[in-house]
C-alpha cells in the first residue's frame, strides 16, 4: 500500500511553507486526499513535485512581467503609448515572458483607479513576478514604499525602467498640488464656501505666476 505524507511532512521534503503547498492542492497543481478533514499526500505524487522542483532548479525560470502605464489626463494618451512601447523594449532586452499590459488615465492621487487595482488582484492570484513600470511616479507619487511592500508580501517585484522623469512632470506636480490643496480646503471650508474658492483661487494664480 502506497504511503501517504502529512502536508507538514511534505513541506519538510521540498523545503517549501505550508502555505504554498496548501495552495497548490486548492489550485489542483497537487494530488491531495482529504482524510479525516486533513490532507494526505500520496509518496508517488511527493516524488513527481521533488522531480519537477529539481528541473525548475536546472532550468532558469523566466520572470512574468506585467507592463503598467499611468497618464493623468485623456489628452496624454499619446504618451500612454511611448510608455507601453518603451517598457515592451525593455521586457525583450532582459528576455523576459510579458503577460500583461495594464493602463490607467487618472491622476495618481486616485486611490480607486480600475489598473492598480487589477493589478493588485492579479498579484494575489500569482499571475505575474514582475511589475514592471517607466517611472515611480507612474506607479504613485506618494507611498510608494507601502505599494512595493505590498506586491513583495504578494512575491512580486517592482522593476523601475528610468530615473529621468517625463517631460510634463512638472505640469503633473502642478495638478497634484491644486488637488491637495481643494481638498483640504474642502474639509476645513466646504466646498461651496467663499473660503474655499478664495483658497484654491490663489493657489492657481501662485502656480501660474513665473
């Protein structure tokens, strides 16, 4: 009769966490029986993942990428495009597996943008290792750290292609400040108050001033 190993036991062998090895069972990529409420590995299915951990080991694994592009505005999208065009040069130069393209048109101040967040979801499935974008400030402007902890905890490593920043940037920080300062001003005024206007007024003139 064929043994059958304890989760623990199996990721003793292979050197992997339990929580890994729970998640292949879920995902179907491990022949599991339930026993009792808790999962049995068969001793062949032990020796097939061993054989197929040894090969990954032999043979490099080429990183899936995931592209992402940021403009802020609907009269960018011609820059949209340089981006996904530069990035897609990029991945082929480090000859790496491109799995996705993902887009936003939003400021970055935006914290329900439809991109980011598909992104995130796709990072908790697993589908890709690297995301992979122009510039920081594509990605966000502030609390970029919290975001590259958050798809490390998901084993997904941020990949910055340039340090130069675009040539509108400075028109970019000129919206982002506009909008921190309405909605401030918001808070402490009401957006319908004379306070308000007067406040965001001045904060336009002072920016178009040379």
């Amino acid at each position: 009769m064929e043994r059958h190993y304890s989760t623990r036991e199996v990721c003793k062998i292979l050197g992997i966490a339990n929580r890994t090895i729970r998640r292949w069972i879920k995902e179907g990529r491990v022949r599991a029986v339930n026993v009792g409420g808790r999962w049995r590995i068969p001793e062949s299915e032990v020796k097939r993942l061993l054989g197929q951990l040894a090969e990954e080991i032999a043979t490099p694994r080429i990183a899936r990428v995931v592209i992402y592009a940021r403009v802020s505005g609907a009269n960018q999208k011609g820059e949209l495009g340089n981006q996904v065009e530069a990035l897609r040069k990029y991945v082929e130069q480090n000859n790496w597996k491109l799995v996705g393209v993902v887009k936003d048109v939003a400021s970055d101040l935006k914290e329900d943008r439809k991109g980011l967040l598909k992104l995130v979801e796709m990072a908790k499935k697993h589908e890709f290792d690297v995301l992979l974008v122009a510039y920081k400030d594509r990605l966000t402007r502030f609390g970029f750290k919290y975001l590259e902890e958050l798809f490390k905890a998901c084993g997904v490593k941020i990949e910055v292609a340039f340090q130069e920043p675009p040539k509108d940037y400075y028109q970019e920080l000129v919206e982002d400040l506009i909008e921190i300062v309405a909605s401030f001003a918001s808070r402490i005024y009401g957006k319908r108050s004379h306070k308000y206007k007067k406040v965001v007024e001045a904060v336009e003139q002072a920016v178009k001033d040379p």
